[in-house]
C-alpha cells in the first residue's frame, strides 16, 4: 500500500525580516549606499496598491538613519499583503490606517555616513552667526535706501493739516514692505511680505504712532523714515528667524556634496537668503533704492486724485453749510458786505470759498487711505 505523498513545502515569498539586537534595532549594517531621497520619494509613489502619504516621513526617517537597504525593506513589507487580510474570493478591502502628526524633522536624524555627519554637524554649529551678519548687511543697505529716499512734495503738505497727510507715506512704506523685500528669496517671508498692508488706515487711526513704537501718537511724525525704519528692524528679525531654519538644509547640502570649505558653506547660505551677489551690499541697496524711487512720485498722485474727488467736495460742501449756520459770518465780513458791492464774488461768497477750501483739506486727510504698488 502506498503513502501518500505529503505536497512539498513551497519556500515563502515574503521578505526575511534582519536580525534584530536587544533594542529592537536591525543589527545590519544599511548604510553601505549613499542616500538617495528622490530615488525613494519615487518608489513611494509606484509602489502596488500605493502607500500612505502619513508614512512618507517614517520612510525617509529610516532611510536616513540606516540607509537604503532598510527603507527599501520596509516599503516592501508595506507593499505585500499579509496572507490572512481577507478570506478567499472575499472582495478586497482598502485598509485605514490613522494619520499621525509628524513629531520629528527628519533634518534633525543623524546620516548614516559618519564622515557626511561630520561636515552636516560642522556646517550646523557655524553658519548660524553668518545668519546675523548677512541679515545685518542686509539691514544696512536696505536701511541706507531708505535714508536717500525723497519725501513727497505738494503745497497741501506745508500746512499744518496736510502734514498729517504727509505722516501717511511712512505708515505706507511700513505697511507695505515690498520694497524691502527685493533681493530676499525665502517664500516664507517674501509671499507674507506681498500680501500685506496697512492701506486702509487713516492719520486718526494711530497706525503711523504704533508703527512707530508710540501708541499715544496719532498724528503724524516728524519724518517717514522713523515708523518705516521700525518697521524694517522687525523684518530684519524674521529674514534671521527664517534663515536659521535655512541652516539645515544647507548643512544636508553641504554634507551630500562633501563641500567642507566654510567660504562655500557660505556662499550656499547666502544664496538661499538673497538673490544678489555674494556678501555685497551695493547690489542690495540698489534694488531697494529703485522701488523706493516710485513711492513719492505715486504718493503725491494719489492725494491730489483723492483730495479732486466728488466724494471729498461733497462732504467740504457740506461742512461749509454747517459751519457757517452755526458760526455765521465774522464781523470783517459783514462789514465788507455793507461797505461793497454783493452778489455772485462778492465778500460772502469769498469767505464761504475760503471755508470749503478749509473743510476740503480736512475731509481729504481724513479720508486718505493710500496704497503704492512696488511692482
């Protein structure tokens, strides 16, 4: 009688999972491959029934602490189904999987390169103080523009009313630091700086006192370039904020291309900063200078349209009426009437003009909302 014949055992498909040590660690040594981020971001994107966008960072997190081997390991046990995930002819079922909050900057992993660890940690702990000497020079030159800008010139603004007006271009060049932001390349501080301003607000508002580090003034300072140049010193802490985060991916830069002369490092620092040439503040100033140029020219033709619209006339006008029904005419005036001829010019007429002219500079200062486009 024959025996039946047990089926020969098929070898499993499955990856052979490392060695691991005590601490749960893969004892295999993953980092023979130079690490190659795209290479995996790519894989990522290909791989059979695709993988969770909340496991790109674990991905790369491995990658970079034991090398390729490791995170090619793990997107293969990702990608292949475990053999008890659904009965037989059951259809298939997507997995849900609960995203996490990513809790570490994969720059902060140490590489698992030790000589390329060496040069990324070099580069981490002496570009920093370079942070704050380009953002200085950049202070500097942008600051230098500002001081050779000229101040809008128009009759109203001799007056002791149109100087409030006047006040308005320093809240404006505040408010809208475009100009500011020529030669800066970090989009974390180039689109904020683009989309902001403080066109709608007026004298009476306090913007130009608060921008000036005063919030008791509401009027107007002596000289724009007080609440602008305020303005730009806090910029100047964001360009070195931003910047220094900038350090990290340098840092990888220089260690991924084996750059370990500290004037390289440099020059790759000041490049993601500006766009200008290297450690040079001419080219800085300039650019600057050259919006700058724009913004009287565009501040004097946006008061004389605001002060010649309908809107400013109406309210003169009717201003003048209250004024004068409430106030009268002086004595001077009266005088004036009995002693000359009246009608249409006449000494009446010649002081209710003199009034709306009064009534029209107030209500143009007070309505005044400029906005200059550096563009």
């Amino acid at each position: 009688m024959e025996t039946a014949k047990q089926p020969q055992q098929q070898p499993s498909k499955m990856p052979v999972s490392p060695a691991r040590g005590p601490d749960g660690v893969p004892s295999a040594d993953y980092a023979e491959n130079e690490l190659e981020p795209s290479v995996t971001l790519q894989r990522l994107l290909r791989t059979p029934g695709g993988i969770p966008q909340n496991r790109t960072a674990d991905i790369l997190a491995i990658q970079r602490t034991f090398g390729n081997q490791a995170a090619g390991m793990l997107l293969n046990r990702l990608a292949t189904p475990t053999q008890n995930s659904q009965a037989a002819g059951a259809p298939a079922r997507e997995s849900t999987i609960e995203r996490q909050t990513p809790t570490v900057d994969v720059r902060d992993l140490p590489m698992a390169d030790q000589d390329k660890e060496k040069i990324r940690t070099s580069a981490r702990d002496n570009l920093p103080i370079w942070v704050d000497t380009f953002a200085n020079l950049w202070f500097t030159a942008t600051n230098g523009a500002l001081g050779v800008t000229n101040e809008p010139d128009d009759p109203d603004f001799k007056s002791e009313t149109g100087q409030r007006a006047l006040g308005l271009f320093g809240a404006s060049l505040a408010g809208n630091l475009v100009w500011a932001a020529t030669c800066l390349l970090a989009p974390e501080l180039t689109v904020p700086i683009r989309l902001m301003s403080f066109g709608g607000a007026v004298v009476g508002s306090g913007v130009v006192g608060v921008l000036a580090g005063d919030s008791s003034v509401v009027s107007s300072q002596p000289s724009f370039r007080g609440s602008a140049a305020t303005a730009l010193a806090k910029l100047r802490d964001e360009v070195v904020k931003v910047s220094k985060d900038k350090v990290k991916d340098v840092a990888d830069e220089c260690a991924t291309g084996n750059v370990t002369d500290i004037e390289e490092q440099k020059k790759k620092l000041w490049g993601k900063m500006f766009s200008t040439a290297f450690n040079q503040a001419a080219p800085i100033e300039s650019a600057a200078a050259s919006k700058l140029s724009k913004a009287a020219p565009a501040f004097v033709a946006q008061w004389q349209a605001h002060k010649a619209s309908k809107e400013v006339a109406d309210q003169a006008w009717q201003r003048t009426e209250e004024r004068i029904k409430r106030d009268g005419y002086p004595w001077s005036v009266k005088l004036r009437v009995l002693l000359e001829p009246s009608g249409p010019g006449g000494p009446a007429d010649e002081y209710k003009m003199q009034v709306f002219n009064e009534e029209k500079l107030k209500c143009a200062v007070e309505t005044f909302q400029p906005k200059i486009d550096f563009a």
